[in-house]
C-alpha cells in the first residue's frame, strides 16, 4: 500500500510542481515545453537506472543527485538568456512549490513499517514537513515584500536546503552495503534506492536544490539602488517579479 501511495505522491508531485515552475517562466512556449521534456528525460532516466538496481552505488546515485544542479548551474553561467529567466521566476511560486515537501510524513510512514531506519526517515521526514507547511506563509511574505522580510525568506531557505542536505547525507551513510557506509542501523536507507522511492533522491531533491539556489539569487535581487529599481528591471523581456 505504502509504494502505491508513493507512486501516486511521486507522479503528482514532479508533474504539479515542475509544470508549475514552467510556467511561470517569462518565456516562449517554446521554452517552457524544453523545460518539460528535459524533465521528462531525465524522470525516464531516473527510473530506468533505478530499476535496474545501479542506485546501490552511491557513485551512481551521486551522478543522478548532482547532474542536474551542474546543468543548471551551467547554463546559467553560459546563457545570459537562460539565467535571467531562472530569475524572473516570482519568489513566490519559487518558495510556494515546496508545499509539496509537506508529504515528507512518508518517510515517518516508512521508518514505522519498518523499511527504514535509523537518524536518516525522522531527519528527512521531519524537516521536510516543517518545510513544505511553512512555505505556504514565507510565500505570502514574498508577496506582501522580498526586500522587507529578506531575513526571514532567508532563514526559511537556508533550512531548506539544510534539511536536503543533512538528508541525503544520512541517507548515503546509512545505505547498507555501501563502501560510504558509516551509521549501521536495521535495513538504513534501503527503501529510497528502490522505486518508487528512488525518485526523491534522483529527482525531486535536485529539483527541490534548484528552487533553493534560485531563491538565494533572487533574494540578492531584492535590493533596489536609490531610484527604487530591482536589478532585474532591465532585462530585455523581463520585470521585477
């Protein structure tokens, strides 16, 4: 029942929260579809290499984790195009998607059935779900001002992205097997290397990074000069969002 409900999680939660991004992108439709079938490439990926059981590497898991963000990070160095849509994408859609983090209760599921143990499900579980039901009103302050509550959408992403990082951590060191293996408790973070599991860590959590890196950019652009603009403004194409 749990891997039926995670299917379901899974497929909802990569098609609302991808499509949601995409299309908020000031872009041409064009774009956006790009956006969309590269994510569909790399989620038919994801599952091709988990089904056949490569993600007991952690080389291999390690590869699918950070080969997105260096794609990203990438192009926005190289494509001036590219980088000032990822920041003309409104704080607020950027900040709002991680609601759907909310379901990190699963992990607590699966830590009580038993196919997940030690630091690594209440870690991931827990900080997940303080995210995603916090995002909600950081959101609304991104609305009502960026610049007048900076500390506090800051301190929101900084935990964000903490709470990603601490997990995948715990997660590699308490994979049984694994020659990185370092926290030895019952059968560890087994259940995330199989589907549909596998899918947070390929997928959702280099997703998930995405946003974050993109919030710190954007927050640096809430800082006006003396004339009241955002250095966004000017960008052929775009407005502060």
């Amino acid at each position: 029942m749990l891997d039926i409900i995670g299917t379901l999680f899974m497929g909802f939660a990569l098609v609302a929260g991808i499509t949601t991004v995409a299309l908020r992108i000031d872009s041409r439709p064009a774009y956006r579809a790009a956006m969309l079938a590269a994510a569909a490439a790399w989620t038919a990926l994801a599952v091709a290499v988990s089904a056949s059981g490569a993600l007991r590497n952690p080389g291999t898991l390690g590869a699918l984790l950070s080969g997105p963000l260096a794609a990203t990070a990438l192009l926005a160095m190289v494509s001036p195009s590219v980088r000032a849509r990822l920041l003309a994408i409104p704080l607020p859609t950027l900040i709002g998607v991680n609601v759907l983090r909310g379901a990190g209760f699963l992990f607590l599921l699966l830590a009580a059935a038993g196919r997940l143990d030690g630091p690594f499900p209440h870690s991931a579980g827990w900080g997940d779900i303080v995210t995603g039901v916090t995002a909600i009103p950081v959101a609304a302050l991104a609305v009502r001002g960026a610049a007048r509550y900076r500390r506090a959408i800051a301190s929101w992403n900084v935990f964000g992205t903490l709470d990603l990082i601490i997990a995948v951590a715990l997660g590699v060191t308490s994979a049984p097997g694994s020659p990185l293996q370092l926290i030895h408790a019952g059968v560890g973070s087994a259940a995330v290397t199989s589907l549909p599991w596998s899918l947070i860590p390929t997928v959702l959590v280099p997703f998930f990074l995405v946003l974050h890196g993109i919030v710190f950019a954007r927050l640096r652009l809430t800082r006006t000069d003396e004339h009241g603009r955002s250095p966004v403004e000017g960008l052929p194409g775009l407005t502060a969002k």
